[in-house]
C-alpha cells in the first residue's frame, strides 16, 4: 500500500496462477480458530469476494478455482479469477493457502503525496512482469531507466511522475517509454463527449491481435 501512494515507480510481488491449498494446515487452521473466524476473518475479508464457504468436503479444483476441505462437511472455494492477491486470506491462514508458484512483478506508475496537485495513486502501467531470469530483471531495469529519461525530458520544476502523467496525459506516458496502452488502464470514463477518431481501426486491430494471441 505504501508503495502505491508513495512510489513514482512501484514494483509488487504477485503471482498469475491459482492460490496453492494444503488440507492438513486448513484442518488445524479450523480445529484451531473454529467457524465464527473463518467466517469472519478469512470469508467476509476478501475483498472481491472471491472467497465461497461450502457445505461439502468434496473439494472441486477447477482452471481457475483453488479449493481445499476444512472439516468434514465444510471446504473452501477461491475464484482466482476474481484475486486481487491483496494477501490477506494467506497471511491469516499461512500455509493452508498460499501463493501462486508463477511468479514476478506488478509495475505502476505516478503514486505521491500532496506536492504540485492532490495525493495521487500509482497506475498499474505492467500488470504482470516475470522476475525469473538475468532478461526479466534487465526488462524491469529498462522500464526504469526509460521512465526517468522521459521524466528528465519532459517533467517540469518540482513535479513529480505522477503530477506529470496527470498533465500530459496516461497514454502520451506510455508512448513516450514504449510500454502497450491497454483499456483496463482507463481510470475514469471521460467526461467530455467529443472524441477524436483519428487512428481509431488501427487501435481496434491492435486489441484484437492481443486478444487473439492471448
Ligand atoms: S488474496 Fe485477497 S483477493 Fe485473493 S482470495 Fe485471498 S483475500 Fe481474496
């Protein structure tokens, strides 16, 4: 959280596959704690609610589903999905659950405290960003490296990335460090109704060949 609102450029540990389950931990887990906790700390905490309590011990692990049985009657059902990999069913139920094993980095852009404008919120400008060999860490450091030739080249006095993002714009950022635009990055719809078209098949074709090659 911290890195969020005060990194001009976070870099988070996260993981693209499913939560790992072990049913021996997540029964000691729950001979321990009992119901009411898991309810209330592990269940309703989720932020996306991603988390389903069910009245089975016949778990059901899907593509994209974790399960594990905490009891005889009872399992637990992860929508990984619907993760955020905000940590907190894992840190309360360490071991029971725990990370994806693909691991690497999310990488965003522009968090501060009250400078020029308002506190602002690091951008997530790479969602997924492999930390495993000497290529991926050289990646991670030529991201870096653009981000601050850009901001020495186009940043004003006492500005910071994110003050400069905000006033010439998330995509002209992008452009300019050579990293893909992609839609989800739209923070707010626009609230001016006119909109310029130009450029608007080839940006539509570009989407398509990633949706398509994902
Ligand atoms: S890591 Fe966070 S978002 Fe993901 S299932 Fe656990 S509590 Fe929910």
């Amino acid at each position: 959280m911290n890195s969020i609102q005060r990194a001009d450029m976070a870099v988070i540990g996260t993981w693209r596959d499913n939560i790992r389950t072990d049913e021996t931990l997540a029964r000691k887990w729950f001979d321990k704690h009992g119901m009411t906790e898991l309810v209330n700390d592990v269940v309703s905490r989720c932020p996306t609610k991603a988390i389903m309590l069910k009245e089975t011990k016949d778990v059901c692990q899907g593509a994209k589903i974790s399960a594990v049985a905490v009891n005889d009657t009872n399992s637990l059902e992860i929508d990984n999905g619907n993760c955020v990999r905000c940590m907190h069913c894992i840190n309360v139920m360490t071991g029971a659950l725990g990370t994806g094993v693909d691991k690497g980095a999310t990488i965003l852009m522009g968090g501060k405290r009250t400078l020029k404008i308002g506190d602002l919120m690091g951008t997530v400008v790479v969602p997924f960003l492999p930390l495993k060999n000497e290529e991926d860490y050289e990646a991670l450091v030529e991201i870096a490296q653009k981000s601050i030739d850009f901001f020495a080249e186009n940043a004003l006095e006492h500005e910071r990335t994110g003050e400069m993002i905000e006033r010439i714009g998330l995509i002209n950022f992008l452009e300019g460090i050579g990293l893909e635009i992609d839609p989800s990055m739209v923070s707010t719809p626009r609230t001016n109704p006119y909109v310029r078209t130009d450029g608007w098949d080839d940006e539509v074709a570009k989407i398509n060949a990633r949706k398509a090659a994902a």
